[in-house]
C-alpha cells in the first residue's frame, strides 16, 4: 500500500508533514481486506529497510525495552518518543506510520493529552498516534479524531499498566474479562479511532474484537483471527533476544550474526588481521584541491 510519496511531504519545523488528507478509517484501508501488516521501527536505518514491505510502521514505546533496556514501557518520555518518530517518519516514504503516545501524557487530562498528540504529529511528521486504553479513554478519542488527530487505539494487553516485567501475560481468560475487552474495543472504535491493535488475548476474544469491531483489528499474540498483525522487528529478527514472547515467530538470528561478526572483528584486531591494505590510507602521489571523506572516492594506494 503506497499512500505517499516523499514529494507529498513537505518540510515544517524541520520534519515533514502529512498532507495527504485521508479520512482516518482511509489510513489503512478498508476492513475485510488482505491482512495488514504492521512491524515496529524506532531509527531511519529500519525504516528504511521496512518502507516498501509493510502497510504501517509503529514507533512503538516498546523501545523503552528493546533500545533503552528499559523493564517496562512506562519511563520513556515523549521527548524521546518524538525524536525516534521524527527520525521514522522521514526516513518512510511509503509507508503510513504511527507514533505512540507515552505513558502520562494522554490518560488524565484531556487538554494536555490533544496538545501532546498535536505535537507527535507535527513534530514528527508521522500520520497518526498510537494510544492504549479501553472505554475510559474514548472521550479523549474522540476529542482528538475532532481536531483531525488520526488515532490508533489498543486495547487487551496493555503493557503502559505492566510495572515489572512478569506481568506480562495474556488477557481475555474469564468471561467478564472477553466482554470487557470486546466493549474497549469497540468503544474506541465508535469514537474514531481508525484501527485498533489487540495485544496478548486468547483466540476466542481475539475472535469476537475481530468480529464487532467495524474498524480494522491488528493482532500481536492474538491469533489469526485478527484483520491483520503486528510484531517488534527486533523480537521477529531475533535483534532482542532478552526472552521470546510466545506469540513471536523469529524469521532471522541477527543477534547471533551480529556477535558472530563481532568476535571475527576481535580476533582480528587481536591477530592484527585487520584493517588491511585495502582499508588503510596512503600517501598521495599528486596533491589534489578536496581531501577524501567517508564518502568520496577512496583515495589512490601505492
Ligand atoms: O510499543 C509497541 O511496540 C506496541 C506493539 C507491541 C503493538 O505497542
């Protein structure tokens, strides 16, 4: 799904703008459709390498964990938020991308929490935020989807209310635990949120959000019943390998192709393997006006 491209973006204080005018509910197309896929990507680099692959990249705060070494999602500021979807959101030229909004900055005061979802979109130049809650929140939801805030929302598995790392675990086991979980979602979804991510909720319940929820539902351990997934590219390329949620399906071993590399550099070093000849500067034979760079031409050997 290309939405944009890098022309359609246009510079405002320093990142770029949506200037696409798509409806929310448009953000991710119609619902019922091939399933939406959704990776994380918290750096240009990632970006980049996910822009032309995926329907949605979420600058999701899980990268208090997974670049901070954070035990929870809840100390990362927006700030921090900001830069990291900044830095996304200008690096994708494809691809929808959405911001999340941080812990304490959007549950208990509605002014504050439309100022601080402005302020993602402008700053960053991403298309939409991110924010987790159930019926409590949809009047924020909807205040925000108003002033033309497109909203994600998330519901089930709320990691923002995990405070130490084991209590992360799946939701939607008893019966009032399904019923509530269906209502957050369509609660938030009748109050504008264009798509909802479901986290960590047994297959039944995923099921059902599916099912009354007339906007999209984006599942993260929560089946295949979901109208589309969404998994943190570090988890699935095995970049973090901390500990493995059961719900993800690991498609590479970076981690230990990284370390792999690594110790080859040190033994290397060590042997003085490296650098080489062909990494080393000589003596030019000729002056020439601009000195080599990085990125210029490699200068002549010999
Ligand atoms: O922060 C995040 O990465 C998320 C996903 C797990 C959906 O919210």
């Amino acid at each position: 799904m290309s939405l944009w491209t890098s022309k359609d973006r246009v510079a405002g204080r320093g990142a770029p703008r949506r200037v696409s005018g798509l409806a929310p509910h448009e953000l991710l197309g119609p619902k019922g459709g091939e399933p939406i896929v959704g990776l994380t990507a918290y750096t240009a680099p990632t970006a980049r390498r996910l822009d032309r692959h995926v329907d949605f990249m979420l600058v999701g705060d899980s990268l208090a964990m997974v670049l901070y070494g954070m035990e929870t999602t809840r100390s990362i500021d927006l700030d921090t938020m900001i830069r990291h979807g900044r830095a996304v959101a200008q690096a994708a030229e494809n691809t929808v991308v959405v911001v999340d909004m941080p812990f304490g900055t959007y549950e208990h005061n509605r002014e504050k929490a439309l100022a601080n979802a402005r302020r993602v979109l402008d700053e960053t130049g991403c298309d939409a935020v991110k924010m987790e809650g159930g019926a409590a929140l949809a009047g924020t939801v909807a205040a925000a989807v108003r002033q033309g805030i497109p909203v994600m929302g998330h519901v089930g598995l709320m990691p923002q209310k995990v405070r130490s790392a084991g209590q992360f675990r799946s939701k939607g086991h008893s019966d009032s635990a399904r019923r509530r979980i269906v209502r957050d979602a369509r609660t938030i979804a009748d109050a504008g949120a264009f798509a909802i991510v479901v986290e960590g909720v047994v297959e039944t319940v995923a099921r059902e959000v599916a099912e009354r929820t007339p906007v999209a539902v984006v599942g993260i351990g929560a089946s295949a019943a979901c109208d589309g997934q969404i998994l943190v590219t570090e988890d699935m390329t095995g970049l973090f390998d901390a500990f493995k949620p059961k719900f993800v399906k690991r498609y590479a071993e970076l981690g230990r192709l990284m370390e792999e590399a690594v110790i080859a550099y040190a033994d290397d070093v060590r042997h003085r393997r490296f650098p080489g000849p062909e990494h080393t500067f000589r003596k030019r034979a000729k002056q020439s006006a601009a000195p080599p760079d990085r990125k210029g031409p490699p200068p002549p050997s010999g």
